[in-house]
C-alpha cells in the first residue's frame, strides 16, 4: 500500500480543472476571479482535506500565525497554566501555539529555538530557565520572556518576586517562627524571591538558612533530597518559605514525617498558587502569582511586536496605572496576593 501524503496545490488545481496560480489567487484572495471559479476551488479544498505549508508562507513574507512557547516542562503547575492561558490569548487572535518543552535541558532548548526559527513562527515566549543560551542574542523576530531577563532590551513579563519574599517571610515571622528557612531551585543573586527573604530576615536580625532543590530534580527523587537537606537543619529552624508550591507540599510531608505538628510547631508558606496546587494542597498558605494576567501581558506585548506598534496603554486585565507598559519593556512587575491557609 502506498505511504499517504498530504495534498499538494497541484493536486488542488487538477481537482478544480484550473491552473496553479488560479489557486493561489484564491488562496490568498488576490484579482478578479469568478464565484464559480472560486467555489470550484474551495470544493477542492475541503474534498482533498488541503492545508496550506506555513513555512512555504512565511518564505513569501507571509505570516504563519504561530507562536513558540518554551518552558521547562508543562508537568510543573506554574508552567503548565501559564501554557494554557497563553495558548488560550493566542488563539483568541487568531494564532496557534507550538509549546515546547526543554526539560531543564539547555541542549534541548537550543534545539527549539533553532526549530521554531526554522519554521518560521511570528514571534516567541521563553520561559525556559537554562543558563547561558547564548543563541537568544541571535534572535531576529519578535520575543518575550516570562520571569528570564535576557537582556534589557527584551521585555520579561514577571510578578513582583522580590516583594512576594518579602510577604512570604514576613507573614512567618508574624507569625511566631524565629528562625525560618528558604527553600530554592537556585540561590543567587538573580533570585529575587531570595532577595526578599533575605531583606526581612536582615531587618529583624536574624541569620538566613538557605537550601536548594533544583525543581529539574526527577519526580522520584526530589521528596529524598528535601527530606535530606531538611534533616540536615531540622534543629535550627521552625519554619520554611518554599519559593514554589510543589517543594512545599514536599516540606509538609517532611514535617508529618518527624511528628511535627503544622502550624503549631512548623509553619510553611510556599509560592505560586495555581489552581492545581490549591486543590491539591488547600490548607497551604502560598504567595499566588497572577498566572492569567502574566500570560496575557506576554501575549500583548509579543502581538504588538509582530504587528509593529507600541504598547502604551493598560489592557483589561490590568487594574491600575502602576502597571502600564511603557516602551515594550516591562521594568514595572505585576503584584502578588499572599493566600492563607493553615499551614502558617
């Protein structure tokens, strides 16, 4: 049996009985043709299941109205409903998304970057977390990063994580912990999360006790190594501020395990509040990130890219001045909301 194929613009013109560039003109909608002409053609069409090859567009200058979206892994909640929410804002103009997940492989996002550009997509959204990628500088289309800075020149849409520390760690504080933790992918100077824990603990003079668990850890390993690095500071501290709600809900199984009871004699917050997360863990007191609207900004900004045009007013799901783009680069983060629950 001969391999199926996807049918070619020939294979349209000799369904219609017209030329090859008689198709094309209704394609693209292009001269006077007559309303026989063009029903014979959109017959065609819809008999052979024809689609038109979007890179062959995008090699005449046309758009392809597609738009890549790099992400670490759609398997982590914040990822996975930022995925959802731009695919959703994208499609709502008209464009389709390919999502891509690099796995925390910097190999693996290089090859998807290189992919995307080769198939000429409209524009991309990266908020894969690899270091050193220096293929980005190459870049020539329209590009938005989701909580990566890149460079100054290119917008990076984020929620205000420098303040959401602060919250985080206030909130233990307040509520009686004297010597809380941090729990991290990765401490640094870039963490901005750090940065906020940090300032509070500063402030009421207490010393930091920082830990890391790379979120690129397999699933079966990760809850051993939190358990590991916590065991290892179970006797200085009373109290953990988990910069993603995943690592948390890993913190309360620890804390269960040693018979500690939560919140009375540990306290826990964690960061991001998907609507995965809250059903999962609905007691945990986290620092919700504004999912939807980060996405719908990224979206926003990368259309207006595509397009040409400014940003330069508020869209809808912005509440307030503060937050107004200005000269496509976000330098204004989106606020965070600190949700309690029982766990602190």
């Amino acid at each position: 049996m001969p391999a199926r194929r996807e049918p070619t613009l020939a294979d349209v013109a000799e369904a219609a009985g017209v030329s090859l560039t008689t198709v094309s003109r209704v394609l693209n909608n292009r001269g006077y043709l007559s309303q026989e002409t063009r029903n014979r053609v959109a017959a065609a069409v819809s008999r052979l299941g024809y689609r038109p090859n979007q890179v062959a567009r995008a090699l005449h200058g046309k758009s392809t109205r597609s738009v890549g979206l790099i992400v670490p892994t759609v398997r982590l909640p914040f990822f996975g409903e930022l995925a959802e929410h731009v695919e959703d804002a994208l499609a709502d103009h008209g464009y389709q998304t390919f999502i891509c997940n690099s796995m925390g492989r910097a190999d693996r996002e290089r090859g998807y970057l290189d992919l995307l550009i080769s198939h000429r997509v409209d524009g991309i959204i990266s908020g894969a977390h690899n270091e050193d990628i220096p293929e980005y500088g190459t870049v020539r289309m329209p590009l938005v990063t989701v909580d990566r800075m890149l460079s100054p020149d290119i917008p990076d849409v984020h929620c205000d994580n420098e303040e959401g520390g602060r919250v985080a760690t206030t909130h233990l504080l307040t509520r009686g912990s004297r010597r809380p933790a941090l729990l991290t992918s990765r401490s640094g100077a870039h963490n901005m999360r750090e940065a906020g824990y940090r300032s509070v603990l500063a402030e009421a003079g207490i010393e930091p006790v920082v830990l890391t668990a790379d979120f690129h850890i397999p699933d079966a390993e990760r809850p051993g190594v939190i358990r590991e690095r916590l065991d290892a500071v179970a006797h200085l501290i009373d109290a953990v501020f988990a910069t993603d709600d995943l690592s948390a809900a890993d913190v309360l199984e620890w804390a269960v395990s040693r018979g500690l009871a939560v919140p009375e004699e540990f306290k826990v917050v964690g960061f991001d509040g998907t609507s995965a997360m809250r059903r999962a863990v609905p007691g945990l007191t986290t620092v919700q990130q504004p999912i939807a609207r980060i996405a719908h900004r990224a979206v926003r900004i990368l259309l207006s890219q595509i397009q040409g045009s400014r940003v330069d007013s508020v869209d809808s799901s912005d509440k307030d001045g503060k937050d107004q783009v200005r000269d496509q680069v976000i330098n204004l983060p989106l606020g965070v909301t600190l949700v309690e629950g029982r766990t602190a």
